[in-house]
C-alpha cells in the first residue's frame, strides 16, 4: 500500500518542532539529532534510523547507540524508527536488550468532529502561564527528575517555529492545556494534557479543536499529531476527526 502523501510532511514537520534538535549530523543508518542545550529531553537526543542495510539488528543499532550518544555524553539512547515494518522487526530484538519500545501512530485531521464540546471557554496563554500547571502534571511520572522537568519546560526556546498554547481555566488557573507548533503552511497539536480533577469534562477535547481550528485559520492545510498507537488518546482523537496516516517506533534505553 503506498504511503499517505502527508505522511512525509508531518515526519518532516516532527523533525523541525516537536523532535527538533540544534544539531543534525549523519550517522552510518541515518542522521544523530541532538540538542546539546538540553541533554536529558530525549525527544531532542535520538538516532533516526532511515537508512537500514540488509540484516542490521537492533543490536547493531543499540551499538551505534552506545557510539554515538555516548560520546555525546548522553545518559539515556533513544533511536526512532519511521518505517512501521522495521520498528515490528526490530521491537523483539530491543525488548530483548531491555530497551522499551514505543509504538507511535500519526494522525491527521480530515473529518469534522463527532461532536463539539459544548460550553468550553478555551484561551490562548502563554507558556509561563501554564508551567507551574505543567511541572505538576509532569511530577507524577517517575522519569520526572527536576533535571527532565527543566528541560521539557524549556525546549520551546531552541526551537524554530511558532509554538501557541491554548487552555481551559478554572477560576484563573489553567486545567487542560494544549501545545500548537506552526511552520510552512502546517500545523502539530501536541502536549495535551487534563489535571486529574478536571478530567471528564471535554476540556481535552475543547483544547484539542480549539487548536486545530487556530491552525487551520493561520493558514495550515495539514494539521496533525501523533499518539500512543494503542492508548486511550488516539480513540479520543480519532472521534475529533483525526484519521490515521502513518505509525512509528521508537525504542529507548537508560
């Protein structure tokens, strides 16, 4: 089956805002991405793998991991795959190192929603904002080191394309946010996210639209995000007229 069209241009678009590093360079199966600035993101410190030889394992590949960011200096390797059939081939072989593997799917908005959440105020704000409500939200997971925290909350200001922020507000303080990048006539909703008590209320999917609608109107044609393959969010997006165009993987190691 030939490849979505617009799959190559979110990839492209990934690789310029949400997985954007400040230094590209080659490296034997595709190109070492790094963001020196901030060493603990590993969504800015990753291999992309586009360029497998016949009979590369993922031992191969977690070896030019050890190589390559390890002379960086990196704490963790991360490698990202884009072609779907490499990353199920080579999944095995990452488990079987101990690596986890994330399986992403790409979504594209081409649909009108199945319904519209009705009486969600959303804002646009600004990052600060929004950053003490981001870094609790974050505290929750157990790779949320204050050292990652920093990292995450501060990535936007080395990154070259127009980022807004959209939320919700509970008597004046933010409870579902939202991220937009924009560049080139294409648009990423990304970072979505709901404080625990707020859940349930549509504001997710509020923020989500919302988003979407201010890409579309600055003048993106395509407007896309990407999920967990199996998590509840790619269901939720999917009935905001997210439609599928494409999947990934993405193996990481500490």
């Amino acid at each position: 089956m030939a490849a979505d069209p617009d799959l190559a241009r979110a990839f492209d678009f990934v690789l310029r805002a949400d997985m954007a590093g400040t230094r590209v360079e080659p490296f034997p199966a595709g190109l070492s991405v790094r963001m020196p600035e901030r060493p603990l993101r590993q969504d800015s410190n990753y291999l992309l793998a586009s360029h497998l030889r016949d009979g590369v394992g993922a031992e191969d590949l977690a070896a030019e991991a050890d190589r390559v960011q390890g002379a960086a200096g990196l704490a963790h390797r991360c490698v990202m795959l884009r072609d779907p059939a490499a990353g199920e081939r080579l999944a095995p072989g990452f488990e079987a190192l101990g690596w986890t593997v994330h399986r992403g799917v790409v979504m594209a908005q081409r649909r009108p929603p199945e319904r519209q959440p009705a009486g969600v105020r959303v804002e646009r704000t600004d990052g600060a904002a929004l950053r003490a409500a981001r870094e609790e939200d974050m505290r929750q997971y157990p790779w949320a080191t204050p050292g990652v925290i920093r990292d995450l909350l501060t990535v936007r200001e080395l990154v070259p394309v127009e980022t807004r922020w959209y939320a919700v507000f509970e008597e004046g303080r933010p409870v579902s946010w939202t991220e937009l990048y924009l560049d080139g006539g294409v648009g990423q909703v990304e970072a979505v996210a709901t404080a625990p008590p707020f859940r349930r209320r549509g504001y997710a999917s509020a923020v989500v639209l919302h988003a979407a609608a201010e890409a579309r109107r600055a003048g993106a044609g395509l407007v896309f995000l990407c999920a967990e393959a199996d998590g509840r969010p790619a269901a939720l997006y999917a009935r905001l007229g997210f439609d599928e165009i494409g999947r990934f993987a993405k193996s990481l190691s500490r």
